[in-house]
C-alpha cells in the first residue's frame, strides 16, 4: 500500500528533456537543471517523462535512463519526483512502473492509453489498475489531459470510487481547461485528502479558487519563484496581486507560443543550460520566435532575468 510520506502540493516542475542537436538525450546537464529549479526558482517536486519531457516520444530503454538521473541527481535535494510511465501498451506501462520503484522515485502517474482508447470509464480504470498493480508501494497519480489523448471521460467521473479499484490512488494532473469538472473533483472528493494538481498554468488563479492544492506545469521550470509569489499572495487573500501575476504572465506569455520547442527554447534563454531542439515530430523553435522572447524577456520589469545572455539559445545547440 502506498504510504503519503508527504502530500504532493505546491508546484511541481513539468521536466524537459534535454537533448543534443542530434536528438539524442543530454544526460550531462540534469545534475545542473536540478540545482537551477532548487537554487534559482525554489522549485522542488518535478514531474518526469510527461508531456513537457516528451516521455512519448522516448523509448522504453531511454525513459528508464532518464527517470534514474533525475532521481539520482535529485537526491537529498528535491522533495519528490513522480515518474510519468503511460503507455499505448500496457506491459511497457506496467515496466515502466515497476522501474519507478526500484530506482526510489516518490510516485507515478499515468495517461489514458491514446491509440486503442478505453471508451468507458471502467475500462479506463482497469487499465490504471492494471499498472497501479506493478508498483504497489508508489502513490498514483492519474493525469488527465483529454486535448491531447482524445479520451473525454470526465475527470470526476473517473474519481467515483476510485480508491476502491486503485488503493494507491494519492491524486489527480488535471491538463484541463474544464473548471467545473475540476472543481466537482474538488468538491466531491473532500473527504479524501488527494493532491489536485492543476496543469494549465495560465489559468492557475482560477483552479486555486476552485481548490487546486498543487500545480504540475512547463512554466514553472522558469517561472518558479514568480508563481509561487501568486501562490503567496493567494494565500494571504491578496486577489488583486495575485491577479496581477497571472494576468502578467498571460499578457507577457500566452501569445508566444507554450507548446514543447518553444518551452525548451524559453528555458535555454532563461536558464542558460541548454536543453536543445525537440524531438521529431516537433520541430525546433523558429529564430523568429527565440528572438522575440527574447526581446520580450528583456522588457519585463516583473522578471529579474539578470542573467538573461544573448546566445544562450545557441549554447550546447
Ligand atoms: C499541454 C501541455 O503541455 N500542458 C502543460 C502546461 O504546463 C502548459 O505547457 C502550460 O500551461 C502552457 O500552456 C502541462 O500540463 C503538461 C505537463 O505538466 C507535462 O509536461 O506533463
């Protein structure tokens, strides 16, 4: 049975996947992108493999690889580290999960299959089931992204009575601009204690006043210290500057793009560790886009990006 040493809460860093200009995985600077998250942007929970990390587009063997360096590179330093370890099949699901725990990761999470898809809530969860099973001592974290899977089961239909089926189910990654399914989950679920991670990084605020405990998201590799003042001042029932953080973030950030090139590029520029193209089928951000980010960034009097160097895009690239 999964033991909750501590809730997951707060945020929680969606990883990229650094890579070298030919597409292979840049092991060599994880070590460095943790003290970056820990030191620079107070962030300590990261999410490994998911959507940002373009866990499905790596393969098995390399999936494993990279969850172990962040674990061992993360040791004594961050808090947790969940493992995103969806598949299309579900014995590379089920080793995947198997894999979480043996190398002490804190938790996993899962996506519905996208290809084959379960088309009713209780194929769904016997499929989570199913790999939930090979890592019993993990807390289990479904992730609901329906954009991108194309499975449209509500979330808080999947939540009724889940832990009777998944007894390590610790909580849910809503990926989702749906608010009222996600504060039902919320509201239907108090007596639970489960983590309600918002993914939508834009619209944070909102899932805060629906009840999110905690965040998983792209922006917080760079933004770390921003949002967690958003998160300050929402705690103190400071709206209005609260508001004014997200209402920054989406004015300075929302119209350049938030998809995973342009996330690798923004945090090589931010950070100056590079992270490097995508992985096809994407494609690397274009120089129009780094170079107007990069415009943008210098403007901002909200970011203190001091260390913001023109050519760090190129670094390591
Ligand atoms: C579709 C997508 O990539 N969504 C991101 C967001 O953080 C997103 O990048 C952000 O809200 C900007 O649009 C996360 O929900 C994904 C995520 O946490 C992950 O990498 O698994």
């Amino acid at each position: 049975m999964a033991s909750p040493k501590k809730k997951l809460q707060g945020l929680v860093a969606a990883t990229i996947t650094p890579m070298t200009e030919n597409g292979e995985i840049n092991f060599s600077v994880i070590g460095q992108y943790v003290d970056y998250l820990v030191k620079e942007q107070g962030v300590k929970n990261i999410f490994v493999n998911g959507t940002t990390g373009e866990g499905l587009s790596l393969s098995v063997s390399e999936r494993r690889q990279v969850a172990e360096e962040w674990v061992t590179k993360g040791k004594d330093k961050l808090d947790q580290v969940v493992i995103h370890v969806g598949a299309l099949s579900l014995k590379e699901s089920q080793e995947l999960a198997q894999h979480a725990a043996e190398i002490g990761a804190d938790g996993i999470a899962v996506i519905a299959p996208f290809f084959l898809k379960p088309w009713s809530k209780d194929v769904l969860i016997n499929f989570l089931k199913e790999v939930a099973a090979a890592a019993p001592a993990l807390p289990f974290y479904y992730y609901h992204i329906p954009a991108l899977t194309g499975v449209k089961i509500r979330a808080e239909e999947l939540l009724d009575g889940i832990q009777d089926k998944i007894p390590t189910f610790q909580g849910l990654k809503f990926s989702d601009t749906d608010l009222l399914d996600f504060g039902q989950c919320v509201d239907q679920n108090r007596q639970q204690q489960f983590a309600f991670l918002f993914g939508v990084d834009e619209q944070l605020l909102s899932a805060l006043v629906m009840g999110a405990t905690g965040a998983v998201g792209s922006t917080y590799n760079y933004l770390g210290r921003k949002t967690s003042q958003m998160l300050e001042a929402f705690e103190r029932k400071d709206f209005s500057l609260a508001l004014n953080y997200q209402s920054c973030f989406l004015v300075y950030f929302s119209h350049l793009g938030f998809g995973v090139s342009q996330t690798k590029a923004i945090m090589t520029l931010v950070s100056g560790i590079p992270m490097g193209p995508p992985r096809l089928p994407l494609q690397k951000a274009s120089r129009e886009f780094t170079d107007s980010v990069e415009a943008k960034l210098k403007s901002l009097d909200f970011l203190s990006f001091s260390d913001l160097k023109d050519g760090n895009l190129e670094a390591g690239s």
